[in-house]
C-alpha cells in the first residue's frame, strides 16, 4: 500500500480534529509533529485514558491515534470504551493504534477491541500516511456482533478467479465460530 513518490496527490488535515493519546512525552511529541506536518490543527493530546475520555465525550473526533500503552493495555480498552460507551459519531471514528511491543496477542487485543489498524513503533511520517489515507478510504461497514463493536475485521472480501476453487481440494470452507456458536449474521472472517 505504498504510495507512489512521484504522485502529486496532496493531502491535509487541515479540518480534521484528531485525538492522540501516548502516555510517553516523546511518542506524543511524535505523533503531534507528524500530525501537525500533514495539516492537522485541531489536536486534543491525551496523556491519560481519563483525558481521552473526557475529549471523546465533549468533542467530535475525525481521527483518533492510539497507543495501546504496554503493558497495561489501558490504550485498548480505551478504543473498546469508544466503540461500546461513546455517542454517535465518536463511536465511529477511525482508531489507529501504535504500539512498540507487537506479540501476537497485542496484535488480537488491537483487532479484538476495535482498532482499524496496528502500526509498530517507530514508524516514518510516510507510513502514518498511509495508514491514515487507507482507514479514510476503507470505509469498511461497522460490525455489531456479541462482544465485537467496531469495523468489519475482514480486509479482502474476494472471490476467487474464474474457473479457480477456493481451496486447492475444492472444499468449503468451515464456517467461523463466535462464543462456540455458529456465527449465523455474517459471512466467515478471514484470520488477521
């Protein structure tokens, strides 16, 4: 998903408002220049779940850029807060988590609790970027099914190619199962 260095596509940040919440001064002064650089005027920087919630609750937000704050994990359950507790739009906003530590459960915990994406520290401008240009554009719908509030987790929904089986054997897949049960509402996910 790079983007081309030739392209003359511009964008800015200049309308959106963005919350970023990092509890370390220097991942905050990071996502604040990188943010700046693109535009972005209207920030509310967080250094606390606490603060984020209170600018969650009294402003509407664009974008939010999340750490998933290792080891507590408090950046998480910020963003599952925002999907589940926050009012319309808010709930809806697109979430970026970073975090430096990226173990495999960290990466479910940031898919589990409603991230659009996971990006690993240190990052380069370029790759906030685009990550921020693929959420705008992704527009994949919201999913409210048990315990899971947020995007469609799914990232290609693609048939295969004409006169291709989907599996090497031709077999269906099995569907997924959600709480042990058959999820009936939608269609299988795919593993992230």
């Amino acid at each position: 998903m790079a983007l081309d260095p030739a392209s003359r596509s511009r964008y800015n940040l200049e309308d959106a408002s963005v919350l970023l919440l990092d509890d370390t001064t220097m991942g905050m002064a990071i996502l604040v220049q990188i943010v700046t650089g693109l535009g972005a005027k209207k920030l509310y920087r967080c250094s606390n779940v606490d603060m984020a919630q209170e600018a969650a609750t009294k402003h509407e937000i664009d974008l939010a850029i999340i750490d998933g704050m290792a080891p507590s994990g408090m950046g998480y359950d910020f963003v599952k807060w925002m999907r589940t507790s926050c009012q319309e739009p808010n709930c809806y906003t697109p979430v970026i988590i970073t975090t430096a530590h990226t173990p495999a459960t960290d990466v479910v915990r940031a898919r589990d609790c409603g991230g659009h994406i996971i990006v690993k520290k240190p990052f380069a401008p370029i790759v906030m970027l685009e990550r921020i240009i693929w959420v705008a554009k992704e527009g994949r719908p919201f999913l409210f099914s048990g315990d899971y509030v947020g995007p469609d987790r799914r990232f290609r929904d693609h048939a295969p190619p004409a006169g291709a089986g989907r599996r090497r054997d031709d077999q269906p897949a099995d569907p997924v199962l959600v709480d042990g049960e058959a999820d009936a509402g939608l269609q299988p996910r795919l593993a992230s």
